[in-house]
C-alpha cells in the first residue's frame, strides 16, 4: 500500500510521506514521517551549498569539501529546493520521526541475555520475525516493523542490542605527528600490518580552517570540520586497513601504500596532533556490494566509501564491494564474501547491497543469493541488513522511471524486499529513496552528483546517498548502530 509523494516546490515543506508496513492486511495502519528530512540532505548535499568534491582516491586534492557543507547551516540547492540545517560539522540533520520503541518478545531459555526485539516500530507496523541470536546468547522474540513511504525503509524482527561503551580513544603523539607531512593535503603514513586502527586527531590551530579527514583509498571518515582561528577539536575514528586498499578484486593504477594511512585535506586543513594504537574492540561493519558502492579512485565515490564519516569510534566499516560483481559473483568469491566470513564475529554486522549487476539473473536465483547473505551472517553470529540498488539517474523528461527490472522481467528492488520479509531481515529500499531523491534534484542539477554518467557518483553523490542510508537506519531504530551514529 502506497501514497504518492509529490515532490514540487509548493508541497516540498509541509508535505508528508504516509509509512505503511511490510505485509499483511491486518496492519495496514498509517504513519507520517515528514519529507522534510530528505529535503535538509539535499540542502546540504546540494549543488549550491558544496564546495569542491575531494579527491576520493590516493592523496585528496586540496580545496574539496567532500560535497558538505559549512557547520550548521545548509546550502540553497539548485532546482528551487528550501534551505536546510545542517547538523555538526555540516552533516545533514537528521528528521524527526516520533518512533515508538516496541520491545521484543520473551527469549528462549539459556544463554546468554536475549538480543533486543524488533527495531522502533511504527503505529501498526508488521510483526517482525524472530530475531537472530545474540553472540553466544538467547533468540530475541519478535518486535514490532515499520518501513517508510511503503518503500523506502523496513525492519522486521529483532536488532542487536545496544553496544558496551567503548574503550579509550588512543591519545595524541608526538611521535606520530613527526610522520605527517605537507601542507595541503597533509599525509600521515604509519605502516603496520593491516587490520583495525583506532586514530585520534586535534583539528585546529593558530588560524581558521577547514579540514576533511580521509584513510586508506579516499575513505571520509570526518566531513568538512571547521576551526575558528586559535580553536581545536578533537575527534577519534577506527580505519579498517587491508591489501589493496581499494577494491579487493577489481586492480586500479595503484592500490595504494602498506599500512594505516589518513589524510587530511579541504580549504584550509588544519593538524595540531595526531595518534593511533591498533583496535582493541573495533565495532564491525562489513558492506557487500558493487561499483556503486565501492572504495572508488579518484573522480568518483562509492556511498558504502563515504559512509564512516557517520559513524563514530570505535565503528569500523570494512568496504569490500567490489566493480562488476553480481550478487551471485560476490557470493562465490573467496576474496570477496569469503573474505567476510573469515572475519565477521558474533555482534558484527554484514550490509549487502546488489542488482546493479545482475541484469540476467533469474528471480530463483537472486532471491537464492541474497536469501544467503542473511542466513550465511546469522550463521556466524553476525546481523545482516539488505539494501536495494540505488537508482541510476535516468529521467523520463523530469523524473526517474522504473528502475532495476532486469532483461528477464525481475523486479529485482522487489525480490530484496520479499528476502527480508521472508528472514525477518532489516531492510532499506534504496531504490526508492534515492528514486526520490533524484526526483527533487531534476535532470539538470543530479550531474553534480552523477558526473554525466547514470550509474557511478561523484564524491559529493555518495555523501549524499550515504547520508540517505545514514537516516534510512536512523529509521530502522536498531539500537546497535543508531548508538554508534555521529
């Protein structure tokens, strides 16, 4: 069950999106969210308000702002769309959505405690599934789903419990700061095996500035921080480094240097100090998934490449999507999702994101692989949650049509929902969302984040989309990542 939302200027303010469940008739009740929480993205995402994309592979070229915009304030964006209020350090702010929590049912008996029900559920939302077991612990009873727009975000079943706090950020050393080098951007290159690396970095100094931090291949992990002149601040961040840094498959020209690598970059970038120590108790994020969403090179952005700057320490997110790879492809890969399983632990989380490619694949055979990204993670202790594929920036006149129905009629977008339905799976329909997204940017103003392609985003497009996941899982209410969220 579906409402239209219609996406002018007249009814872009106090529009409103109705929130329908995920199945059956009995809980065909309605939720309002307000669009408005789109809309502030796109103002501060937007062509007006950005600066320079940063370069988003090896070395960020100075100047870029990574598509963000200044603390506290969005940018007009072009096509007519309102201004919006960016949250600190420019990130969008979050919308409002009024969930009420919906608590899960009796655990099992045995073990340990019960992983927490189903997500904030919206007023007559679908009965979630069971929810999977916790690391070493007792099933989660079944909560309470919602999902928005009908389309655009899901939850059913339970969520991983709230995380323990985290332990000490590492301090700032000296040592560590005789390692940095140059002006704009500044390089700090420390080497070591690859892993996880908790960092802590002092932003700041004597004059005003504006700094974006950045790890391995062009990961964001901070968005554009300004410093008044004489101010600092402080902030820690977990990199996930490997070999290659980028794609694990896929080669690039360079696949970058040995070790923990972070750069900083921007108008103005500022570092007074700087330390790092590897991760003790690293909080896992794993992400499967194609060129869409991969540690892309320079020029272009992957969104699961500028998802970190939303997450704080100790979050790390292990990128392995990878260019060219269908859901089946990267299932079967021992690089790629192979590569996962050996890592993941119990409490770790596995997003998984295809249809991209998967244009000849049939509905048994998708439904197939992707039914096996969830029951592959539980199996290991770990959460899945399933995205759809974004949209591709292909108007009919001003807006987008019907997206990722493959050459043998599969509604691809259609079959992930079914998965999650079916497993009890949180799920976001980023087909829809960023289908909406496009919509309200028109033709004309989405190349600044598409670059005159359909397919592939500039750096400041996977901020934007990233932003779009960040608020979809906002929605989703799992309290295992929303404790995490910057």
């Amino acid at each position: 069950m579906k409402r239209s939302l219609q996406a002018t200027k007249a009814h872009t303010r106090n529009s409103q999106r109705a929130i329908t469940s995920i199945g059956a008739p009995p809980w065909n009740a309605w939720r309002t969210i307000s669009t408005t929480r789109l809309w502030t993205l796109l103002a501060v995402c937007g062509v007006g308000s950005c600066g320079s994309p940063a370069d988003s592979g090896g070395i960020p070229e100075s100047g870029g702002t990574s598509g963000m915009s200044a603390p506290g304030s969005g940018g007009q964006v072009s096509g007519g769309l309102p201004n919006g209020t960016g949250g600190a350090n420019g990130n969008p702010a979050s919308g409002s959505g009024g969930d009420v929590n919906s608590p899960g049912g009796a655990p099992a008996t045995g073990g340990a405690p019960a992983t927490t029900g189903g997500a904030p559920g919206s007023t007559g939302g679908v009965p979630g599934q069971t929810g999977g077991a916790g690391a070493g612990g007792r099933q989660g009873g079944a909560g309470m789903g919602m999902s928005v727009g009908g389309t655009g975000v899901g939850n059913v079943g339970g969520s991983a419990a709230p995380p323990p706090p985290a332990g000490p950020a590492p301090m700032l050393d000296p040592a560590a700061f005789m390692k940095c080098t140059g002006a704009s951007p500044i390089r700090c290159s420390f080497g070591g095996p690859t892993g996880n690396y908790d960092v802590t970095v002092l932003l700041g100094g004597a004059a005003a500035g504006t700094t974006i931090a950045q790890a391995e291949q062009g990961r964001v992990m901070l968005p554009s921080v300004m410093t008044a002149a004489g101010e600092t601040k402080m902030f820690s961040f977990t990199v996930n480094v490997r070999q290659p840094e980028g794609e694990p498959v896929e080669m690039r020209p360079s696949n970058g240097t040995p070790g923990l690598d972070v750069y900083f970059s921007g108008a103005a970038p500022l570092l007074k100090g700087i330390g790092y120590a590897p991760a003790t108790k690293p909080f896992m994020i794993y992400i499967a998934g194609d060129s869409t969403t991969c540690d892309q090179p320079a020029g272009l952005g992957g969104w699961g490449q500028s998802l970190p700057q939303f997450f704080d320490y100790p979050v790390s997110v292990a990128n392995y999507a990878d260019s060219g790879e269908s859901s089946g492809s990267f299932l079967g890969n021992g690089k790629l999702f192979g590569a996962i399983k050996a890592a993941v632990k119990p409490g770790d989380w596995v997003f998984a994101c295809f249809g991209h490619n998967d244009k000849t694949t049939s509905e048994a055979s998708f439904h197939a692989n992707m039914t096996a990204y969830v029951t592959q993670t539980r199996a290991l202790g770990g959460f899945p949650l399933l995205l759809s594929p974004i949209s591709r920036a292909q108007f009919n006149g001003n807006t987008i049509g019907p997206q990722h129905i493959n050459s043998l009629g599969v509604n691809l977008p259609m079959v992930v929902k079914q998965v999650a339905t079916e497993t009890g799976a949180p799920f976001i329909d980023l087909t829809a969302l960023t289908t909406t997204w496009l919509n309200g940017v028109g033709p004309t103003a989405s190349q600044a984040f598409f670059n005159g392609q359909v397919t592939h985003t500039t750096v400041a497009g996977a901020n934007a989309i990233a932003a779009i996941v960040r608020d979809a899982i906002r929605e989703l209410g799992i309290p295992a990542l929303t404790a995490y969220m910057r």
